[in-house]
C-alpha cells in the first residue's frame, strides 16, 4: 500500500467507529495531525487534493524548468503571411465566396484581359497630389473596372500570401454568407463587364470581352417539305453541356450539336409552305473565341424533390482539344489547349467548396488555387487524384482509367481553353504607375504590421521571462503556515460515509434475514426486484461517490473547483444510479407489472433507507399508475386482434409459414412455369408476427421495391438468385401469391418465367424476369458491396485472444459484462465496447453500470439477436465498433481496455495474416466487418486498474506507438 494511502486510513480509522453526531474536536485534530501535517513538512510526493498545504503537484515542474519561449505568446509569426518567393497570391473566402475567389483567378491568368483591364482610364487621378498620393486618404474604387484593376495589381505585386476581395465582392452586393451559382455567376459577371467596357474609346479595351469569350453559332432549321433552311444567329460566352448519360467531352459536345426532329405538336411553321412541317433543327458553330469556356452542367433540377442537385459522374477530357469537326467553316486552326479546370467538391448542390486548378501562361506550370492557399503542381501536370477523392459518393461507379494527356472527374464543372495557335507571351504584363503606386502604400502597410508584430511578441517572450524568475524566486521563499483545523461539516460527511461503508456488510446480511420473513398486514414496501438483487454494489458504489467528494471539496481550497457543466453532468450519471428506479413506469408512478417487483417489511426498508435515502417509495396500499392500466386494456385488445389476424394468415399460407413445400430455382418444378418473388425480409417478419402476434406488429405490404433499382429494374440475375442472392429472396407458388395479394398490399409484382425457344427437339428452356434486370445498377450494386466492406464508418469485428496457439475460455475482462443474473451467452453478446464510450477512459477497471429497467432489457435483447445471426460469438471473444479509416493504433487501445493487454504487448493477426503497421487503417489491413481478429500477448497485464495508472502516468506510451 502506498505511504500516503496508508496515512489517509490511519488518519480516518476513527471514524469507522464513532457516530456523526460524536465527532469532537479531538477527532478532527487527530485527523489532521496523522493526514495533513507531512505535507507541510514534504514528506509526500504527489499531490494532496484535500490537504490546502501540499505545495507538491502543483504545476511547480513547468515553472521551475526550461520554458520554451514561444509558450509565453500566442502571435504568429508574421511572415508566415508573407508571399513566397516565385508563388502567387490568393485570396480570403469572406464566409461563402470561393466560387467568386476562383473566377478571379482564372480571369487574373488571362493575359489579355488583364492587359486592357489596366488600360482602363481610372478615377486614382483624384487622390494624386504631385508625384504621390495622399497618405491620409485611403483608394476606394469607382467602378467594377476599377476594382478589378485594383484587385489585379495586388495579386499580381502584393508582398503578402493573400489579399482581401471585400471591396469587389460589396461592389457586386453579392451575400457572403450564402453560396450562389457559380455559374450564373461567371454569366452575369461577363454580361456585366462587357456592359461597363462598352463605353471605353480604345478599341483594345472596349472589345476585350468579345474577343477573349465570345464566338458565334446559329440555330439552323430545315423543312422536311421544301427544304428551306431558316437560321437564327446567337452570340455566346460558353458553352452549357449536359453531361447526363455521357462519360467523354466529346460525346457532350456532339449532342450539343446533334440534330434535333420537330414532329407532331413541336412541328416547325414552314413560312414557305405556310403551314406546319416536319422539320429537323440543329445548332452549328459559325466561329469560336481565343478562350472558349465549357460549363459541364452538373447542377440540374430535379423534378421529383423540386430542388437542384448535383451529379456526381466521372466526365473525361483531354488536354488538347480539336474543334474542327464541329464547326461549320473547315480550314482554319481550332485546336485548344486546357488552361483551367474549375472544380467543385461536394455532394449537394447547395453546398460544398470551390477551387480551380489554372496553368500559368508564362511558365506551362500548373497552381491549385483554394482561397488563401496556391500549390504548385510538380512536373508542370494537371493532378486531379487528390480532389476526386476527397467526396466519396456511394452512388458512383469507380473511377475510370485516364490515359496519357486525358483526365476525368466527377467534380469539375467548368472547362477552360485557350486556342493553340495564340503566340505563347514573352514578357509580363506591366502594372500602371499610378496602380503600382497603391499596391506599394499596402505593401508598406504590411511590413509595418509585420515589425509591429514582431516588436508585440518580443515584448511577450521578456514580460514571461521575468514572470518566470519571478514564480521560481516565490516558490523558494514557500511553504505556506499550518492549518490548525479541517471543516467540521466535512469531517462529519466523511465519518457518516465511512461508518456506513463498515457497517454494509453486516447490513447486508441483516436485510437478507428480513427478506425471509413474511411481510404481515400493509406495513410493507414495493421494492424492484433488480435492485434487490444489487443492492450492496450500488450502496458501495454511491458511498465511494460520495467519499470522493468529500476529498474533492477540501481540494477546492487548494484551487481545483468543479465547473458547472462538470456538476450537471456528475448529477445526472447520479440520477441513472438511483435505487428503486426499476419499478418506475414512464409516467413516474408505480409500475403495474407485479413480477418486476416484491414486498418487503417496513424494517427492512429502513435499512435500505440509510444508504439510499432518496429512492422512490412505495408502500403496499400504494395503488400502480392509472395510466399504464389504460394502456394495458388497449394492448389487450390489440392482442387479441393480432392473434385473430396471425391465424387467419397462417391458415391462408400454411407451406409458407412452415417453410415447407418450398420451390427452387437451380431445380424448377415440372408443375408450372411461373414464380413469384418477395423479399426474404418480408417473409422473416411475417413469420415473426404470426409467430409471437403479441409482440410484433402485422406486416401490412410486401414491400417488392426493396428488389428493384429506381429505374424499376430487377436488381438480382437469374444465375445470383441461385447462389449468393438466395437469401435474400423467397419464391412463391402462383396460389400462393394469389392469397398474398388478398392479404397484403403489393407495390410491385415480380416473376420469373419459364419459356421453350427454337423449333429443335428437345427444345431450349430460357428463364425471364419481369420486370427485366437493370445491368447498369447492378453492376452498381456489386462495386457498392465491395466499396462498404472498404469504407463503413461503424461497423462490429471480433478479437479473440489466444495462448499458445489455442483458445482462451476464460474471460479476460469480466467488468466489462452485463449483470451477474444474465446467463453466459447474454454475457457474451454483450454490446460492442466503445458504444457507450467511443473514448475509451473508463475508470479504475469499470464501466458504470447502466439503469435498470425491463424497456432497456427488451430492446438489448433484439440487438443481441441481430448480431448472432451474423456472427456466433464464443468465450473469450470481445465485440468492437470499429470504422475503416481507424488506424491499428485506435485498435490497439481498444484492445487494451478490453483485454488488459498493453498494444505493446499485442500480436494480431487476420486470416493468417501479421497486423503490424500501426499508422495503416484498417480499410487498408483488410479488416471488413464481422472480422474475427486473433489476438496473442507477450506479457498480459491482469490487472486493469494497474493498466490506467500506466496510462495517466506515461502518455508517451500510446502516442509513441507510430
């Protein structure tokens, strides 16, 4: 026993003996002489939370040593905001505005228009006094022009890493909070810019917009009659592709311009023949811009839920593109090269985050472009990888193969190309003076701010050296005086605790006695029979409570107080441990079920009462709750109408209940050429309700849709239902299915027929579904099966521990079971540890244990019954709840909670195969659900509460694992 342990008992051994009410001031000086008094004389070496002496633990050790200086500020470093060398600048997302951020981007890269934009003719004039510019006036921008003026000489010269785009974004009135279409949004922006540019004199400037982003096609219409062609010519600044049912760029662009047929109502009005024609209508592309811009439309509504949606399909693309098949006039240099792929993560169309990948003119490199953040691309490639995985979609086929200057992507949605033939810029674009000369005023206002900084964090790092040498020389001239007496009121507390704790036992046996005798007249006391049952754990469980807030509220005087979200939380784990809850109905009343509970005498109850004197109480004449005796007349009647319902049912399908007479695909039989299909889980639940009527619900539909696709198609191949699929679908005879329509309601009718093909004797036999399968969900389902067992998120795997190569029988760690009065198998189907704990700190080798109750018991019990009919557990095996991207380590610290086996003790093994990297998930080791890991210890530690000290003592330990 530790030194300080056995001066605690001494100091208390007093209190065993002596009633609260014969505490005298004798006691409490003898307590504080044996327990307090070595504290202030450092005999102790750890801290003391109830003695306000102790000057041991206090945190003197962080005072004491070497202090790293950047612990006595909390600025960063300023020129972690600086730009770096030969990088570009970004820009701040002001809540929801990185689609706008990376439009910036991709329009800052294009040479052209950043070369007529500083061509502009600018208001700056105005703030100009000589040869500088007012240094108490700050530049506000005029015009949209203006502003991006501004914004383009800073990206482009800024000396810091990003630049604010608040004023643009309040130019526009754009909401930063909330996310708009980005692609309305390069529209209207484009639309507006050509407006504002129209008014400029040079023509360099003033025709910018058309020439960078504009070209022509014209909507052609032929009469099917006469053959007159009538067109209708339109300027466009991108093209909008649907990309639905596509995988290829290309195919998008050729239905872009695929032929269309006018017939029936949608006829054409032939003004030749005056009247209405058949006709064929098709859009042809008359010229196309030095940048052609490509919008995927990947933000579609949906007609069914009346909102937008976005779909989440791979479209591949090359990095050069050949135009010249789709334009009208043959001959001339359409080859395009890809500049800008705009992408967008997530899976919703109403959120998600913005980003561009745009390649710098000048040097062929490629930029990822995420608000503050730029990142170079190494080997001047386009790199998509990394941004495709990010938003795993379970609705997505895998990821198809790219070759060589191709990619795909399930995220982008805007294409940027430039024409190939444009001559490659050799020299930068040049800022304008008066330009250059604000972006050096917010330059110098950087590097102040950056001095400032760092003159703030040095004036930190002295003030917390001389407090430093100030607590060291404090701390020398220390102790504190002698406290000549404790609190009374708590000293009492403590002996009333501790007198209780000594005197359990012989209670115990005491109520034992009393419960043999008979209760007479009505002087008895309804207890729960579960609380009976573990009477004298909760009693000393609630007194260790209470004897550890005793220590903790004298620690208080030596400054560790509860907050208030602690208290709240340690009251309420109190009200789950109250006694007697057991025979609370949900009304608070008494219950009405008399088998949960028992009589006991008044003595008998007054015992009890010592120890938990805030239990319900409930004497014999106490009547049960009023409203639980109505609900139990309703579900008496409900009973009986389920059990004339089951009968009816089992009478009507006497082969089906009974799993009789049953027909089988692999051996059709002779008697007819049609089955029927219902799911296996319909007939599962049916059986059970008919079965057990009272405690199941009636299943009222079969419920046929769970089989098929959204298309409407089957799900399952002739060849699968005969194999691996079979469980999960039940065949019906044709009379039988004639019953099931009579009884239940029937969303869909599925069947598989039997036909003869060919004239040849004998003839072939041909089997066909209807409705028909769906190959494209299908295969869908498959790569999604094989995708969840890589990726759940909670999921039950199974550890066994081995010795020697056999089998442990016994449990390794009995605390972490149910009740004592569950029989083995309920122990071992316990729940998965780290359900109730998804941390694991558990504390001195128990869990709490949970509130009793016959609602609880039920519905555990279903749980217990789902899982073994997965898995059959066997002694010695513990059930976890795991998830894919968890690394080995996370296991490994399960493990030791449930076994008591340090994870540097741990040999684990799956299917034969050694489990040793530690950082590697186990998504990546292999692990699926409903794994059975082997797992062998070198040295096991038997003892938990050891295991916990080893833990808060060393925290080094697990996290040096990796």
């Amino acid at each position: 026993m530790a030194p300080r342990l056995q001066l605690e008992k001494a100091a208390w051994r007093w209190a065993e003996t002596v009633r609260p009410e014969e505490v005298s001031q004798e006691h409490i000086e003898t307590a504080y002489r044996i327990w307090l008094e070595p504290c202030i004389r450092g005999v102790c070496r750890r801290n003391c939370k109830g003695n306000p002496n102790c000057l041991v633990g206090i945190g003197e050790h962080i005072w004491l040593g070497e202090i790293d200086e950047n612990s006595f500020h909390n600025i960063d470093d300023p020129n972690c905001e600086r730009r770096k060398k030969n990088s570009f600048v970004g820009l701040t997302n002001l809540g929801a505005t990185c689609y706008v951020n990376t439009f910036l981007q991709v329009w800052f890269l294009n040479l052209e228009l950043r070369q007529a934009l500083y061509l502009c003719p600018s208001t700056c004039s105005d703030y100009v006094l000589g040869d500088g510019i007012q240094e108490e006036k700050d530049y506000e921008p005029q015009t949209i022009c203006e502003h991006l003026q501004y914004l383009f000489a800073l990206l482009q010269n800024s000396n810091r890493r990003y630049i604010d785009p608040s004023g643009f974004v309040k130019a526009l009135g754009l909401d930063t909070g909330q996310q708009q279409d980005a692609q309305e949004f390069s529209k209207l922006f484009m639309s507006l810019l050509e407006d504002t540019l129209s008014k400029q004199k040079n023509p360099d400037v003033r025709n910018i917009v058309q020439q960078q982003f504009c070209g022509e096609y014209a909507y052609v219409t032929v009469c099917n009659q006469c053959g007159r062609e009538s067109k209708l010519l339109s300027k466009f600044y991108e093209l909008e592709l649907n990309i639905q049912g596509h995988k290829q760029l290309t195919d998008c662009i050729s239905e872009f311009l695929k032929e269309e047929k006018l017939e029936g109502d949608n006829r054409y009005f032939c003004e030749n023949c005056q009247s209405k024609q058949n006709a064929t209508r098709k859009i042809r592309l008359l010229s196309l811009p030095c940048t052609l811009n490509l919008q995927l439309m990947r933000f579609v509504f949906d007609r069914q839920t009346g909102h937008k949606k976005k779909l989440n399909t791979y479209i591949g693309f090359s990095e050069i593109l050949d135009m010249e098949p789709y334009v009208e006039h043959k001959g001339g240099s359409y080859v395009y090269e890809l500049s800008a792929v705009l992408i967008h993560r997530g899976v919703s169309a109403y959120s998600g985050h913005y980003i561009a990948h745009v390649k710098d003119p000048q040097s062929g490199e490629w930029y990822k472009f995420n608000d503050e953040d730029i990142e170079k691309m190494e080997g001047k490639k386009l790199q998509l990888g990394i941004e495709e995985d990010l938003e795993p979609s379970k609705s997505q086929t895998r990821k198809p193969k790219c070759g060589k200057g191709t990619h795909c992507s399930r995220n982008a949605y805007m294409l940027v190309y430039r024409l190939q033939t444009q001559e490659k810029p050799n020299t930068a674009v040049q800022v304008p003076a008066f330009l250059q000369e604000l972006v050096d005023r917010d330059n110098s206002k950087f590097e102040e701010w950056c001095i400032e900084m760092a003159e703030m964090r040095k004036q930190s790092v002295d003030k917390g050296k001389a407090k430093h040498e100030e607590v060291k020389e404090l701390y020398q001239r220390l102790p504190a005086g002698a406290v000549k007496a404790l609190c009374k009121e708590c000293v009492v507390e403590r002996c009333r605790v501790l007198r209780l704790k000594n005197q359990l036992n012989e209670d115990y046996k005491t109520v034992n006695n009393l419960l043999k005798a008979a209760v007479k007249g009505n002087d008895g006391f309804w207890v729960g029979k579960s609380s009976l049952r573990s009477w004298r754990q909760l009693a000393l469980e609630q007194l260790d409570e209470q004897d550890g807030d005793a220590e903790q509220s004298n620690g208080k005087m030596n400054g560790s107080t509860l907050n208030k979200d602690e208290s709240k939380e340690e009251r309420k784990e109190e009200e789950e441990l109250n006694f007697n809850e057991d025979i609370l109905c949900p009304h608070g009343e008494l219950c009405i079920s008399e088998n949960e509970r028992r009589l006991v005498s008044k003595e008998a109850w007054s015992k009890l009462q010592q120890y938990f004197p805030k239990a319900p109480e409930f004497p014999s004449y106490k009547e049960c709750c009023s409203q639980c005796k109505i609900l139990e007349r309703e579900g008496e009647e409900n009973e009986a109408l389920h059990k004339m319902i089951a009968n009816e049912q089992k009478t009507s399908l006497p082969n089906l209940f009974q799993d009789k007479n049953r027909p089988c695909l692999s051996n059709w039989p002779e008697d007819t050429d049609v089955l029927y299909i219902v799911s296996q889980f319909f007939v599962e639940e049916w059986r059970k309700f008919v079965r057990k009527p009272t405690r199941c619900s009636p299943v009222s539909s079969v419920g046929n849709s769970a089989l098929l696709c959204p298309h409407g198609g089957l799900m399952f191949t002739f060849a699968s239902m005969t194999k691996e699929d079979s469980k999960l679908i039940a065949l019906i005879w044709p009379s039988e299915w004639q019953m099931i329509q009579k009884l239940f309601v029937v969303d869909h009718v599925i069947k598989i027929m039997r036909i003869e093909v060919g004239d040849v004797n004998p003839s072939e036999t041909q089997y066909i579904s209807e409705p028909k399968l769906c190959p494209e969900c299908r295969e869908g389902l498959l790569c999604q099966q094989q995708r969840d067992l890589r990726e759940y998120t909670q999921a039950t795997i199974y550890v066994h521990k081995v010795v020697d190569n056999k089998k442990v029988m016994k449990d390794s760690a009995p605390e972490l079971n149910v009740s004592s009065s569950e029989t083995e198998e309920d122990k071992e189907e316990a729940k998965p540890d780290g359900e109730k704990d998804p941390d694991f700190n558990q504390s001195n080798g128990g869990t709490k244990r949970q509130k009793i109750s016959h609602q609880n018991y039920i519905a555990y019990q279903k749980q217990v019954i789902r899982r073994s009919m997965r898995h059959r557990k066997v002694r010695g095996e513990k059930a976890l709840l795991v998830s894919a991207n968890q690394t080995l380590k996370e296991l490994k610290i399960q493990i030791m909670h449930a076994f008591s086996v340090a994870p540097f003790d741990q040999n684990l093994s799956i299917d034969g195969k050694i489990l040793s990297d530690d950082c590697a998930t186990l998504g990546t080791l292999g692990v699926i659900p409903e794994s059975v890991i082997l797992l062998k210890a070198d040295e096991p530690i038997a003892d938990y509460a050891a295991m916990d000290d080893v833990m808060q003592g060393k925290d080094e330990f697990v996290l040096g694992i990796c």
